[in-house]
C-alpha cells in the first residue's frame, strides 16, 4: 500500500487539525484547489501507522438553506433527468 499523508488546516499555525488522510498526489491537488478560496496555512505530514483514506466531508452539502420548512415550490436544489431527480450536493 502507498504511503499516506494527512493534509492539516488552520487559520493559525498553533491551532490546525486535520482535514484529510490520502495519497501525497491527491492531498496536493485537494490543496491546491482549497488555496483561491480559503485563507490560513496548510501542511502535509505523514499519516499514523494504520491510518485509513478519509476526507472531511463539507459543511454545506445539501447547500445553507432551511428545508425543514415546507414551501410550495422550494424543494431541494437539483435537476431532473430521464433517470429521475437528482439533488445538487
């Protein structure tokens, strides 16, 4: 198995925590990607022994809106296909 990685974050360079465990190729692209749209510091350090491949998954999926409301004509966001609908995440 190849070695893996875990990508930290932080706003401060005391304070980061993890925020995925993968392969170095694919900790650099998701960082290289997150660098235009977040500010703070960024740092790749080897994975413990027996870690797994995980990524932290976003807070917004679904996106920010309140679906606990039912309202006429504002359902989930998404598109219908010939395959059904399918919710944009």
């Amino acid at each position: 198995m190849a070695q893996l990685y875990t990508l930290l974050y932080g706003k401060s360079k005391k304070r980061m925590h993890p925020i995925m465990t993968d392969v170095m190729r694919s900790i650099k692209k998701y960082m290289d990607a997150r660098k235009h749209s977040t500010t703070g510091w960024h740092e790749i350090v080897p994975a413990e022994s027996g870690a797994t491949a995980w990524r932290q998954k976003s807070a917004t999926i679904g996106g920010n809106r309140c679906e606990s409301v039912a309202r006429i004509g504002h359902g989930p966001s998404g598109y219908i296909s010939k395959r059904g609908f399918n919710p944009h995440t």
